[in-house]
C-alpha cells in the first residue's frame, strides 16, 4: 500500500503499523515545503528552476573570465543536465548547492590577510543543504571542511545537517545509517565499480565528450590550491558512484552532476588555452562559433535523448489522474506501480503496488475490497502492461480483458481500466476508450 517513494516504517517503531515514510532523502521535500505552500506544483518546481540558475552561475564563476562563459555553457546545455532541470528531482539542486560550497570556499581562501569573513559559515551553510539532500555524498564534506579558512564556522552547519539526517533515518528506518533505499552493504560494493565505470563513461562520450578535456584542463591549472579542491572533491564524488548500486539507463549519469560541474570548468580551461593561441582579432569569432557548436550539439544530443518530451511524459499523468478525480469517489482504490507515487499525490486515493505484490496477495486484496464496496482502478504505464499479465496470469476480475477507460500520452503512454467497467463489457455494454494525445 506504500506508493512509489514510500515504504512502511521501519518494523520496531513506537509509532507502530500502517505508517508510511519516504523512501528519498528529505533535504530536497524539505526546501519545496514552503513554496509548495505558496504555489502548489509551481511553486515546488521553482526550487528546481532557481537550483539550476545557481548550479550554472556558480559554475561559471569558479572557472571565471571567459572560461566561466564557457563552462557555464557547457554544464547547462550538457543533455543530462538539461534532462535533470526539467524534473523535480535532487540532481540539481545537490549540484548546485555543492558548486556554491566550493565557490565560497574558492573566495574564503582568497588573500585578504588575517581580517575574518563569513564565508567559511556560508560555505557550511551550502554544504548543510548538500548534505540533506544527497546524504551519501556526506563524505565528501571532507574535502571543503580540509580547506576552510575558519573550520569551526563551517563545521556547525554540516554537523546539524548530519545529525537530522541521522535521525531522521533513525526514525524513519530504524537507524541512523540506513536510508531509504538500505543499508551501506546493501548500496555499495567494489563489483559495482566495472560496470559503472563502462557505463558512465560510455554515457558520456555518447552525451558530453567534451567534458573529457577536463584532465587537460586540470594539468594547467594544477599548481593552483583551488584546482587540486575541486580535483579532490570530483573524483571523490565519482569514486562514491563508482560502487554504488549499477542502472542501465543513461539518465544515471545524473548521479555524477556534481563532478561534472567540475569537469565543465576544467573543460572550459583547456577550451580557452586554445582560443588564446589564436591571434586576437579572431577570437572572438572562434570563440562565438565554439559556443554556438557545443550548444547545437548538446540541444540535438539531448532530444536524441527524449529530453524535451518530458512535457507530454508529465502531462500524461496528470491527464489520467483528473479522469480518475472526476469519475473515482474517495474510497476508491489504485492498482499502480510506476504512476503509484503520482496517483497517490494527484488523487489522494489509496493505493496498491502490483508490483510489489506476489500472485496470491493481490488477487486476495481485489476480492476483499471487492466484498468491501470499494471501487477499483488499474493505472499502468503501457510498458508494465505485459509484466502485469506475466506476473498474475491467473487474477480474476482484473484480468484487463476489457477495453480501458483512458489512454493518454503520445510518447509514453499510460492507461487506466475501471474495475466496474469489466462487468458491463462481459454483458455485452458498449465500454469507450478516451484517448488523449
């Protein structure tokens, strides 16, 4: 009954059976709460919109000059980014929350002589938020904690941080180093780390290969404190998902925004070493049509990808759940599994995971409810329609041989069947398909 996102909590609870806590980690929900508040769906996807100018800025100033134009560029239009920015998700936030960590720092070890500043407490302040919103990247606060000018200001904020995380996590799964998702043993393990690497790299090369001039952009810079940081900071992030659990889509390279920030500005380095061996009456024309390349590559790369029919994937949904809304009474319950979590929220109606059901457990759900009056709807995207029949070859009335009520989304399609609908199509009543594009 616990909707894509959820999971029960943790058995031994005080607060006992029927209770349901997130799966995901709570920096993120936590930022939107307020302006979801405000402005319902807008305003939550704001915190989205606002992360990824700040992710792109913050670039842009740490590579600074005109290889901050570039590396802006470069992280911006880089199709997994772009992918990531239209979707409520932590990607970007946590990318940007760290890229503004390691500018302050940037700035906190600027020489200015022995007058204090409050940029290391910023820092930690930035770090705190990162920290929240992707806890298994907490190693990784290391690294900016190594170069802060005043340790103990940045430490106050990150150590908040951890400690509600930690107890969040002990509240909610019952102990401070397990997640959502499971435990470290669970997550990580060094067998990951050669298919991932296969994987990630292939990703990129298929999606950003110009991030990989980013070693030859480190080697210029590598006497510089700032640039052996962000050096540290990236392959500690890589490292960290290099033995995490492996994906076989190439929207997981998601995983790695933070460390390509940093390769975009490493990238842009080398870009700009290039430029400037040019003489400089021409420049400028090399370096408008280097941007206006690596923007057109990256946009016909990224709808390659289906990143700008995220649109209609997320239209879609809402567009079932209104159906459902207008037509469904509130005790009615959803049968989901991928649109579970969106059912749930668009529709407050309960749900049940078919795939988280076995054969014998779901069909015995139906019928009690059945007994219990309460009506039934199928929701599944189109994809999980044949897994659905493998999985209950035998489920009685919900067997989906009648024609479904709706069937919406171009792209991607999902369908939903009105349990009381079988009954009508089985005595020989017309049962009409709505289609939306």
């Amino acid at each position: 009954m616990s909707p894509l996102g959820w999971r029960p909590l943790a058995d031994d609870s005080p607060r006992g059976e029927g209770v349901q806590v997130p799966t995901y980690p709570t920096g993120l929900p936590l930022l939107m709460a307020v302006p979801h508040a405000i402005g319902g769906i807008a305003g939550a996807n704001s915190v989205v919109i606002a992360a990824t100018a700040l992710a792109v800025w913050a670039t842009g100033m740490i590579a600074g000059g005109t290889a901050g134009i570039l590396a802006a560029v470069l992280i911006a239009f880089s199709p997994i980014f772009l992918y990531q920015s239209f979707q409520p998700m932590s990607d970007v936030p946590v990318t940007a929350a760290w890229m503004l960590c390691l500018l302050l720092i940037r700035g906190d070890n600027s020489p200015r002589g022995d007058k204090p500043s409050g940029l290391s407490a910023l820092a930690g302040v930035a770090c705190a938020v990162a920290v929240m919103i992707r806890p298994n990247l907490a190693p990784a606060v290391i690294v900016p904690f190594v170069f802060a000018r005043n340790k103990p200001a940045f430490a106050v904020p990150v150590v908040v941080a951890v400690a509600v995380t930690g107890f969040l996590q002990f509240v909610f799964y019952g102990s401070p180093w397990v997640s959502g998702y499971g435990s470290a043993q669970e997550l990580f393990a060094l067998v990951n780390a050669s298919p991932n690497l296969v994987r990630y790299f292939s990703w990129l090369i298929a999606t950003a290969p110009v991030l990989l001039l980013a070693p030859l952009g480190f080697m210029r810079v590598r006497s510089d404190l700032h640039a052996r940081v962000l050096l540290i900071f990236a392959a500690l992030v890589i490292h960290l998902y290099l033995i995490y659990a492996v994906f076989d889509h190439w929207s997981y390279l998601r995983f790695l925004l933070p460390a390509l920030a940093i390769f975009a500005v490493f990238a842009a380095i080398e870009l700009t070493a290039w430029i400037e061996r040019w003489p400089a009456a021409i420049r400028f024309p090399i370096f408008f049509a280097l941007m206006l390349g690596i923007v057109a590559h990256s946009l016909f790369v990224a709808r390659s990808f289906d990143a700008f029919t995220l649109k209609d994937q997320f239209r879609r949904v809402e567009q079932v759940a209104a159906a459902i809304n207008h037509s469904a009474p509130p005790n009615a319950v959803i049968v989901a599994g991928e649109q579970s979590g969106a059912m749930r929220y668009y529709t407050a109606r309960s749900i049940l995971r078919w795939e988280s059901a076995t054969p014998e457990t779901l069909p015995a759900a139906i019928e009690m409810l059945l007994k219990a009056g309460r009506p039934i709807y199928i929701v599944l995207d189109a994809w999980e329609i044949e897994l659905f029949h493998q999985k209950f070859p035998d489920i009685g009335p919900a067997e989906l041989d009648w024609p479904p009520m709706l069937e919406a989304g171009s792209s991607h399609r999902t369908l939903a069947w009105n349990l009381a609908d079988r009954w009508r199509f089985q005595l020989g009543q017309r049962v009409n398909t709505v289609r939306i594009p």
